[in-house]
C-alpha cells in the first residue's frame, strides 16, 4: 500500500512547493517506495490534527503517522532498511543534521529573500492571509519589501552556497558518488523557488546550477517534470 | 612504529597551533595510533620537499608520506579500517567535506578575524615576514586593520555558527552520540585560537562551548592540556 503524503499546494492542487515536502518527495523516491500525495493548504489544520500540530509534510504508512521531515526520513531509514541509505551510515545520518541546520538558515533565508512575494502569489485565496500575516511578522516587514532587493540579494545568496560548490568541485553530490538526503535537503529549497517564480536563482554556469540539473532529472525527472518554471 | 607529523609550531617549538594539524592530531588519537610529532615552520620549506608542496600537515607512515588534511584523514580512514572510524561510513565521509567546506570559509574566517594578529606574535622571527605579507596580500589590509574592529567582529564569528550550535541542541557531536572527523574537522579552528590568544571566542554558556570542552578533555585532554590558554 502507498504511503500517503500531505504535501503543500497552492491554488492550483497540482502545485507543489514546500522545501520540506520535496525533501520527502526525495527520500521516497530514493527508497523506491510508493506514494499517494494529498494536495494540502497551511489552514487545512483539520486534516493532520491526529500529529498535534499544524505543519506538513506528514506520512500516513499504513497505520503510522509522522509528522517532521527529519523524524519522516529517519522513520524511513529505519522501517526500510533494506532499501537504498538515504545516509549512508551513522556518520552521514549525524553529519545530515548539520546540513539541514545550514539549509534551514543560510539557504532558506536567501531563497526567501528572493521569491517570497511569488509564493503569496500561488497559494489558494484561503491560505494567502494566513501566509502574509505569519511571514511578516517573521520578517519584520511586509513581503513586498522583504524581496525589493532581490537583484542584490541573490548574489549574497549566490556567495553563501560557498561550501556546497566547494564539495560539488570535489565529488558529484553531498552524498558523495550518488545523491542522498543530504542533496535532497538541499535541493528542497531550490524545488521551493523553481515552483512558484521564474527568478534565476543561479547562474547558467555555476556547478550548483549543474547539480540541481542532475536532481531535477533524477527518479525519471520527478521533480523536474513537477509544474514549475524551467531556470 | 610511531607515524611521523610534520606539526606546524611557534617560536617555542612547543606551541602547536593548525586548525589542519589539530584535525590529524585528533584523528590519530581517534584511531588509536601512536604519533610523534616534530615541530615544523613556515619558512622549513625543504623539510618536507618530498610532497612537492610546502604546507601542513604532512605525515610519514612507514615508507608512506601523505600531505593535505583531507588526503591524510582518508588514508587512516582506508589503512586502519579496524580501527574506530572517522566518518562512519561512506554518506559520513562524503558529507564531511561539506563541513570542510563550510569550516574552511565561514569559520577560519571568522576566527582569523579574531585572532591573526595573535598567531603573528607567538611566530619563530624568522616566519614573521612570511606570514605577514601572504596574509596582508590575502586579507588585503595589514594583520592591525584586519583584527581592529574585533570585538564587533566576534559577535557576527558567533551568528554565524547557527548551524553548528543547532546541532549540538540535537546531538553532542556532529558525528552523532560521540565525536568523529567531522568534529575534528571545526574543533581545529578553536584550537587555532586557543593556543595563540586569550580572546574569548565563544561565551560561557554557548552549547558550543561546552562541546569545545568535551573534545579539550578528549582522548586523556589530548588538546586541552596542550600549550595555549584557558578561554
């Protein structure tokens, strides 16, 4: 039986944009499992009431619910194990965690900065108040002047992928000669921008443009055929 | 029989301070294996000629002479897989060189900021010059200028490592439950510090320093009885 994923979308049920969701998406894909996805607004609280709390993504396998990307891909580590590593061992499952701090952070902010008015613009009319009041206040100011800046943000942006186009220059993927959930969370974010805006994140010719290439195609193009902008 | 490293020192041969010499320091003390180190300087560039580089560390095992802190932690890595590991399998080892990556930039950066001027004054005179004019032609301004604003500098030193501090509210070590490469790997940059200043780097109640005590006290307090100063 398919594992059931709630998975973020905008107005348009076959958009799909969360960094978290396409982290599972991913994960999935790699393990080679089976997934039915739900499409699911930020205040369709009702739905995933039973994980006491208000966030996607959340899986249903069978009678299991779990709630968190992290605690999902861990879960899938361990209920699977005979399925290909997301971590590649208990070194890269720790090292993993900092990998997603830094995205969390450094990547997730920069991304932000730059499409965050184009996510208000896709999200189902029901959700868009939601959205605006939450992420201002976050941000300290409205959405609108939060990415004002973004032709000069993005190269702030651009310089803090430092590190991940070091190790790009160094070996394929963060997971070394293959991807892993390490790429995948990564990559989530770049998922969040690709789906709702057609700003260029990256440079034609930046390795981490050609990375996300490669994972755009990965799993017979899974994320790469998902409705979104090519850039 | 012991392996040979070449170990970066001040004007008292005593004084060991390479983020990149502490890393193998560490990783050696890890595997369990014997080491002895001999005090090596900038400017004893024929010493280690063999490399056909000129920088630490270097290590000497038997008839096997390896160079870069990377290609050394692999080679223990892959000559003593009975040992304890350093990266815990294969998607750790791959994931360490993000955490390379982002130690080399963000943190090195941060703590040369801090300290450079330090690591100038503990030198033998006769690596002075060196040091100061590849590090004024680095930074672009003189060792003065570039630590002059400190004690703001410090407190953006401490922002930026969210990622790490993030981890470590999650897990003790990056390796997980216990210390692995990945730690040594940012643990070097503090020892760098340490054994050249008494600035204080982190605050007393960071978690971040309580997770540089934990590896000070490592392997019999390998590091922490090492000559530097208490910060």
């Amino acid at each position: 039986m398919a594992i059931k994923l709630y998975d973020l979308a905008g107005a348009n049920p076959e958009l799909r944009f969360s960094p978290f969701c396409w982290r599972i998406r991913m994960a999935l894909a790699h393990k080679g499992l089976a997934v039915e996805t739900t499409p699911w607004r930020f205040t369709d609280k009702p739905a995933i009431a039973a994980t006491g709390q208000g966030l996607v993504p959340v899986i249903e396998d069978g009678a299991t619910v779990v709630h968190d990307s992290w605690a999902i891909a861990t879960y899938l580590e361990d209920t699977y194990p005979d399925r290909p590593s997301l971590f590649g061992g208990p070194g890269g499952r720790a090292m993993a965690r900092f990998i997603g701090a830094w995205a969390d952070s450094t990547v997730h902010l920069g991304v932000a900065r730059c499409v965050v008015k184009d996510i208000w613009e896709v999200l189902d009319p029901k959700d868009q108040p939601y959205f605006r009041e939450s992420r201002e206040k976050r941000f300290g100011m409205s959405l609108e002047a939060f990415v004002a800046n973004r032709e000069a943000t993005v190269k702030d942006f651009r310089a803090s992928l430092g590190p991940l186009r070091f190790t790009l220059g160094k070996q394929p993927y963060l997971g070394g000669e293959a991807p892993n959930y390490a790429d995948y969370i990564v990559f989530g974010a770049f998922m969040w921008a690709r789906n709702v805006s057609d700003f260029p994140l990256l440079e034609a010719d930046d390795p981490v443009h050609a990375w996300r290439g490669r994972l755009l195609a990965a799993f017979d193009g899974l994320a790469g055929r998902s409705l979104g902008y090519e850039v």
